[in-house]
C-alpha cells in the first residue's frame, strides 16, 4: 500500500488540510483520544499522535492507522516546523513496516 500525500496545516487554527480537505480530529479520537484539544505538529506529544492517526486513517484502513500511527508521528508529523504554518509533500508506504518518503516540508508565513 502506497499513498502520496499533500498535507498544509494552520498554527493558529490547528486546522489540517489532507489533500486540500480539511480533516478533523473527531473521528480518530473516538477511536484513541490521545488530545481532547484536537491536532498539533512538531514534537512526540498527544496532539501529533491525534494528528497521525487521522492522516492514516484518511489514507488507510483502520487496522492499518492503529497499528502505524506512533511510527508515523515520529517519521513525519514531528518533524513538521512547530508554532508555524507548513505545507508538506510526501509517499507513505505500509507493507509489513511503514516507510517514508518525505519530498518537501516549506514553512509558510
């Protein structure tokens, strides 16, 4: 399974684009509500776990998210810039281990 992805977010709204589509941290949070507050971006805590589950499950079944989605938030969301705007560019792939490819990360004002 690979997936290409675009991924824009918004410091100060904590809004998430996937894709262009706005995605919300309701739905990964009934699954695992590892941040009441909804996403964040830039280091190991619970709002990049929220974050990180939701990507997957945009992109993946729900087996899949749940069994990658730490890996994935210290591969990618973690290392997306905190306290600013971003847009990323990047191809995950899930066989037996998630792996990623990450093209560009540009910090927007």
């Amino acid at each position: 399974m690979k997936e290409e992805f675009v991924l824009e977010g918004n410091w100060e709204t904590r809004e998430v684009f996937l894709n262009q589509k706005l995605i919300t941290p309701e739905y990964s949070q009934r699954l695992i509500n590892h941040s009441p507050d909804g996403f964040c971006w830039g280091y190991n805590g619970s709002g990049p776990a929220q974050l990180a589950l939701a990507i997957l499950l945009h992109l993946f079944d729900e087996s899949v998210a749940k069994k990658h989605y730490q890996t994935f938030k210290f591969a990618f969301v973690s290392k997306l810039p905190q306290m600013y705007n971003f847009k990323a560019f990047a191809t995950v792939s899930i066989n037996h281990k998630l792996s990623m490819v990450i093209k560009k990360i540009k910090c927007l004002t």
